[in-house]
C-alpha cells in the first residue's frame, strides 16, 4: 500500500511541484465559482436566447486562446515563463474584480460578460503556454505523466468544489461573492508562482518570432503522431466540451431543475474527473499509451450519447460521473504522450500548437452546437456529438498505427 501511495502521489514529492499545485488548487476553486456564476448569469440576462448566448460566451471566451496562443508558446520559449505566468494571473484577477463591481452596483450587460470573457481568454493564451512548458522542469521526466495527471487533480477537484461553493454562495450572498472570490484566489497562485525555486532561463535570442514558430511548426509536421495527437485533442473538445457548457439549459429545460441541480450536476463530472485522473496518476507512463487513450475517448462518446438520453437526475449525474472520468483520462494522457516527445527547448511551441487544438475545439464546438440546439435541442446535438466522438477515436484505432503504438 505505501508503495502504491508512493506511485501515485509521486509528483508531489518535489517542493516547487507542490507549491505551485496548491496554488493553483485554490485559485482554481475561484475560477470554477466564476465559471458557475458566470453560466448562470448569462442565463438570467438573455433568457430565451440563453443556449445560444451560453455558446457565445462560451466561444469568446476560448477565442484568443485560439487566435494567440502559438504567439504565447513562441514568447514562452524566448522569455522567462514564470514573469509570463505572472502577467496572465494580473490580468484574469482584474477581469474578476471589474464584473464582480459591474454586478453589485447592478451595471452588468451581456456585452460586459462577453467582453471580460475575452480579455480573460487572452491572459490564458499567454499564460497557458507558459504554465505547461514549465510543469516539466518541476520534475523528473519518468514522472511528467504523475505531474501532469495531478495538474488534473487539482483542477478537476477544484470542479467538484468550486460548483459547491458557488451554490452556497449564490444562495447566501449573490453572484457578487463568486466573482469576487475568484478575484482574491488569484493571490494564491501568484505567491507560489513568486516562491519557485527552479528558474526558467531563456536561451538568447537569435531569430525573429516568426521563424521560431516556423521551427515549431516543422518539428510537428514532422512528427505524425505530434500532429495526430491534436487531432484527437481538437475532436475530444469540439463534440465532448458541449456536454458542460449545455449544463445549466439541460438543468433547467430538460431536467425542470434549478441552479442546485445544476451545481450537483457540475460536482458530479468533476468527482469523476478526480477519479480518471487517480487512475492516470497511477498508472503513470506505460507502454501503448496511444491505444489505451482511443479506447477511453471511444467509452467517453458513447457515455455522451446515454446520458443526452437520459432524464433521470441520479442517473444523469452517474453519467456525468463517468464522463468526467473519462474526460479528464483523455485529456492528461494526450498531454502526457505531447509532452512527452516534444524537447526542452521547443517544448512552448509544440505545447502551444498542441493547446491551440485542443483548446480551440472549446469555443468552436461550444459556438456549433449552441447554434444547432436553437434549431433542434440540446438533447439531439450531445447525441449526434457522442456518435462522432466515438466514431473518430475507433477510425484512428484502426488505421493509425503511430498513435497505437505511442
């Protein structure tokens, strides 16, 4: 048993490591009690033209990690990440304190939602890129799969709280609470970034920005199975994402609920992610990574189909349950396996051209199947989404030997 604890929690024996995850543990907490509020906000604001506007925001939101982040994955290689880290954390604590203000004093437009939603995405496109590339150097290389698999952790477990939170402070306090909460966890992840021991120190400077991503993007096309690995990234966002951001409408219309059911509901797919992400921990880096990741994303669309035609509460949240699990598997393996072949020294780019699939089938799936369940539902868009999802990753298990054999 202490061996086994030992395999699992392996990434937290090293102190930056450690620091910088409590850190962002509590200041994921704060985004996901905005995250919450903010859905139900753009709810309450638009009313019938709420699943649309949910896509939107939603969209907006991931649209300048997008548009930016092969340029923050460039920057990320030439300059010292944790100041780029710093900047991003700046920006998305300012863009919480102003809607925070902007609902208390009653002022708050969708526009003002929509408008912070892009300024906070732009900070991310940035700061991603640097966060991912220097997970790395926190830790042995045997163990970036543990590291990356409890960077889920933290996340998915700050999902399973932060919506709980949120009910509780949306029912005591309003949505002011949750966007100010956010606001002040940023400090948390700021103080462990200022407290790292390990330094990024960028190589000097010898070609122009737009030859650097060239270099990247060569590395890549050069590596089929780097290139495969977005794919798959992009498809798992674009017809996977939809079943959260359809979350509140599916509560509310399909359901006959309200926003507790939709904090449970939230709560329940963030518990299973905690849980895939346990098994990814343990497990660690084993052979044939590539197969095992096909096979999950495969489970992950059929799981979609069942609970969009689902109208049992328990039953929809023992779904969600199993989608988080496997969400969060798919997500750190795909990650793990890109970090995996991408060298030091190009790391920020290949992460950024891997993040820019991968986050950008957010936005882009969440804008479709908004648009699509104003003509149909949101029930019928999960099911035809579950449908393709399963029927890419069995497409590529097998015809794509480079990704099966990873």
């Amino acid at each position: 048993m202490p061996s086994a604890l030992n395999r699992i929690a392996a990434a937290l024996t090293y102190r930056d490591f450690r620091v910088l995850w409590c850190g962002a543990f509590l200041s994921t907490i704060g985004t996901w009690m905005q995250k919450v509020a903010q859905s139900w906000l753009v709810l309450t604001i638009t009313g019938t033209s709420s699943a649309f506007f949910l896509g939107l925001d939603s969209f907006l939101g991931e649209l300048p990690i997008l548009l930016f982040t092969v340029v923050g994955g460039v920057v990320a290689d030439r300059r010292d990440r944790r100041q780029l880290l710093l900047f991003s954390q700046y920006v998305q604590m300012g863009a919480a304190f102003t809607l925070a203000a902007l609902v208390y004093w009653d002022l708050v437009h969708i526009w003002h939602v929509l408008a912070l939603s892009v300024i906070t995405g732009l900070a991310q496109a940035f700061g991603g890129p640097a966060y991912q590339s220097l997970l790395p150097s926190l830790v042995s290389k045997d163990h970036v799969p543990n590291a990356i698999a409890f960077n889920s952790i933290q996340f998915n477990l700050a999902r399973v709280i932060g919506p709980l939170f949120a009910g509780a402070a949306l029912a005591a306090f309003g949505m002011v609470a949750c966007f100010g909460f956010n606001g002040l966890s940023f400090l948390a992840v700021i103080v462990a970034i200022l407290s790292l021991h390990v330094r990024h120190v960028p190589p000097a400077v010898t070609r122009r920005m737009r030859d650097e991503f060239q270099i990247g993007f060569e590395y890549v096309r050069k590596h089929p199975a780097l290139l495969w690995l977005a794919i798959l990234g992009f498809a798992a966002t674009f017809l996977g994402n939809p079943v959260l951001t359809f979350l509140p409408l599916f509560a509310q219309d399909v359901l006959h609920g309200d926003v507790s059911q939709y904090t449970h509901l939230m709560s329940s797919a963030g518990a299973g992610a905690v849980a895939g992400a346990l098994v990814v921990a343990w497990r660690g880096r084993f052979p044939h990574m590539g197969r095992t990741v096909l096979l999950i994303q495969a489970t992950f669309g059929v799981i979609v189909v069942l609970f969009a035609m689902t109208r049992s509460f328990w039953l929809n949240a023992g779904l969600l349950f199993v989608a988080g699990a496997c969400m969060v598997m798919v997500f750190a393996t795909l990650s793990s396996l890109v970090q995996l072949n991408a060298p030091n020294e190009m790391r920020g780019r290949v992460m950024s051209l891997y993040m820019v699939a991968f986050r950008g089938g957010m936005p882009l799936g969440s804008l479709v199947s908004g648009w699509l369940a104003t003509m149909t539902s949101a029930p019928t868009v999960l099911t035809v989404n579950g449908l393709v999802l399963t029927a890419v990753a069995l497409i590529v298990l097998v015809n794509n030997k480079a990704i099966r054999e990873l």
